[in-house]
C-alpha cells in the first residue's frame, strides 16, 4: 500500500507531531529518502509531505502570510509524488475548531484531493463536529463539509472522537490507542521498589506516624504552560493543598514543578507576576521546555502528575501516556476522552479545573495510589508495537472491498 502522508513533524513538538513521526518512523520511513535502505514496514510505504508551517507554538494556528505560501508548495509536492510515484491514499490530520487551522485545512483539500482517490483522516485531535454544529457560521459549516465529506477512513484514537469522524460521513471508521516506546523499560528493577517505599510514606504522614520533619513532595505539570491546559488552576490547587495540610498538621508539603513552553507572552507574564518572585515560589518550580533524558529524571523524580486540561481538541494525551509509563499517579479532569484512559474506577478525576476539587483529588490520590496500576494500564494499551500494528491493518482496510 503506497500512502501519501500529508502532516508534519517536530519541530513543533507536540502530541499530534510526534505520533506521526512514530508512525513515519515505524513503517519504515519516507521511501525517497537515499538513507532509508530498510523495506517498507508492516506492508505500507510511505511518500511524505512535512506541512510543517510554525515553528514554535507561539505561531501555531496563527495567520501569517508566509504560511499561504509554504501550503501552496506543500500542496504541489503532493501532487507531483501522486503522479510520479502513483499514490492514490491521501492520509491528513484534520484540525480542531480552530478558524484558523480549518481554513489551512479548506486549502489543502480544495487543491489535494480531486487527485487522489481514497481519503484518510486520523483524528488526533477532537471537538471539530461538535464545533461546526454549535458554534460556527453557516457557512463555515457548509463549506466545510462540503470539502470533507465523504471521508474512506476515519482512524481515531477515543470512542469521544467517533462523533467527529460520523459527522464526516466516514464509510469506513477504526479505533486505535496512540502508542509510545516504553520510556522506563527498566521499571520493574528501578522505579517500582521507589514508588512503593514513597506511597508507604505517605501514607504514614497521613495516619500521623511520620515525625514532625515534613516530607517534600514534587507534583509535576509536563504539558504546554497554559490557562487552557490547567496551569494557573494546578498552581493555586497546589498551594491549596499545602495549607490544607499545614493546618491539619500532616507533615507534607507539596512542590508544583513546571515543565514546558509558554503559548503566550501575555501568560507567562501573568505566571510570573502571580508565581515568581512571591511568597509562593518556594512552592512553584519553572524549568521550561525539556526534552529526552531531562524529561526522563523529571518523571522518575516526581510523586504526582498533575493534568487539569480543558483544552479544546484535547484527546489521548502524550503525557499522560508518559507519565503512566513511569507509574506516576494522575490527577486530571472529566475532559473528552481523557476518563477513557484511565480504570473506570480510578478516583483521581475533577469536573473541571475547579482549584479546590484538584486539591482534594490531590491529598486523595497521595493517600491512596501508588500509580502502579497505571504503569499496568500503559502495558495493556499504550505500548508502541501493538499501536503501530493495529493503525497498519485500520489503514490498509481502506482497501478492503
């Protein structure tokens, strides 16, 4: 099966980004490539387009002239691979309901499409049906189907996105789990016996059998800084939860450490306005964008991960992934598909980024779990090889008769 795969990798780097650069990467990468020697993997050779368009987050989905330029070249080098190298599936990444983003969308499928004769979407990102229906004009929502519509295959990754690929009038619809390489392979030797020896402490501090000397704690946020993906809300649940114990006298005290770029200029002045510098800053760390082994530490090190998303096209999120991966325990919201990853009994979910429900489910979740069924929960679901598979045969089926 010969596929044109039409989306972009890192740099940016964000969940969407480095799920197709798994998937290039695990079937074998770009064909033309010189480097590339190694046959097409699990029977499907990929011809890639990288529309990469931003640089950085700031610009994402942003209008800028340039990028009608960079679309436009993205698009005749799509064409040309369909002709020179006879690729008839066209595999795209649909935006969420984003203006802007859906009219970056409107131009590629008003000039790709009409060549190709089967159409892939693979959902990474939610909400886009439910936005044309409730919040977009008439129009937008006309023309958008009308360039959408019908769609061969719809692959997505919750039951929360099968509405978007409905809404698309999808002949042909596959459920597949994101998947990533095991980041703590050695878990079981290393990290288990330190996660069990920290969740017996706990719950010592909490029956009043620890002593007086408080025991630090690091709740991590690894995520995109902004209001959308919980920021300001996981740091004042922090700080509530530091004088919830402070007065109950339980000798905790939690440190919030942060991880990951700013959106906006006009937020991250805000977070060191309210944050750095003041009373509080004992209690929150910044230590911005991390990558590789840093990221790896901070996930090791951590007793707590710390999600309180309302992010519009909010799905199965890579660091959620990650951090059960490391058998860290969750805190996160009742959000699109997000419940759907975790036990159906896992108490660490909030309605919303409410600050004194996250701290509640805080002290809850520190009393209670020690993560090690969420490392379980990665195995059964989220390793890369299964994922990888399972998306090989949904995209094959779309030529299935």
């Amino acid at each position: 099966m010969k596929l044109l795969v039409f989306a972009h990798t890192p740099p940016p780097h964000h969940g969407q980004s480095y799920m197709v650069k798994l998937m290039l990467d695990g079937f074998g990468g770009d064909v033309r490539c010189p480097p590339n020697v190694r046959p097409p993997l699990h029977g499907i050779e990929c011809y890639h387009v990288n529309a990469q368009l931003s640089r950085d987050l700031a610009s994402v989905g942003e209008f800028q002239p340039a990028k009608i330029l960079r679309i436009f070249w993205f698009c005749l080098q799509a064409i040309w691979i369909r002709f020179r190298h006879g690729v008839h599936h066209f595999y795209y990444v649909p935006a969420p309901g984003k203006p802007v983003a859906l009219y970056r969308d409107w131009v590629v499928l008003l000039l790709c499409r009409p060549f190709f004769k089967q159409f892939i979407l693979h959902w990474h990102a939610a909400g886009l049906h439910q936005w044309l229906e409730t919040s977009a004009p008439p129009r937008v929502r006309a023309i958008t189907y009308r360039l959408f519509r019908p769609v061969d295959l719809s692959i997505v990754i919750s039951r929360y996105n099968i509405a978007d690929a409905e809404g698309m009038a999808s002949r042909r619809i596959r459920l597949v789990d994101n998947g990533i390489p095991d980041p703590c392979p050695d878990f079981d030797q290393v990290l288990r016996p330190i996660r069990e020896k920290c969740f017996a402490l706990r719950q010592q501090a909490f029956a009043g059998a620890l002593g007086a000397e408080p025991l630090r704690l690091k709740v991590l946020f690894l995520t995109h800084c902004s209001r959308e993906k919980g920021l300001f809300a996981a740091a004042e649940a922090v700080l509530l939860a530091n004088r919830d114990l402070a007065n109950r006298q339980v000798p905790l005290q939690l440190q919030l450490v942060v991880a990951g770029n700013f959106v906006t200029t006009e937020e991250r002045l805000e977070f060191d306005r309210l944050y750095v510098g003041t009373t509080t800053a004992k209690s929150i760390t910044f230590v911005g964008f991390v990558s590789g082994r840093q990221k790896d530490e901070l996930l090791g090190s951590a007793d707590l991960f710390l999600f309180p998303t309302r992010y519009l096209g909010e799905t199965q999120s890579v660091c959620l992934i990650e951090a059960m991966a490391f058998g860290l325990p969750v805190v996160t919201t009742r959000w699109r598909c997000l419940p759907e990853m975790l036990p159906s009994d896992y108490p660490g979910l909030t309605d919303d980024q409410d600050p004194g429900q996250l701290a509640a489910a805080l002290l809850r979740i520190l009393a209670t779990e020690n993560g090690l069924r969420l490392r379980r929960a990665f195995l059964d679901r989220f390793e890369l090889q299964p994922h990888l598979s399972a998306l090989a045969a949904a995209l094959r089926s779309v030529e299935e008769v």
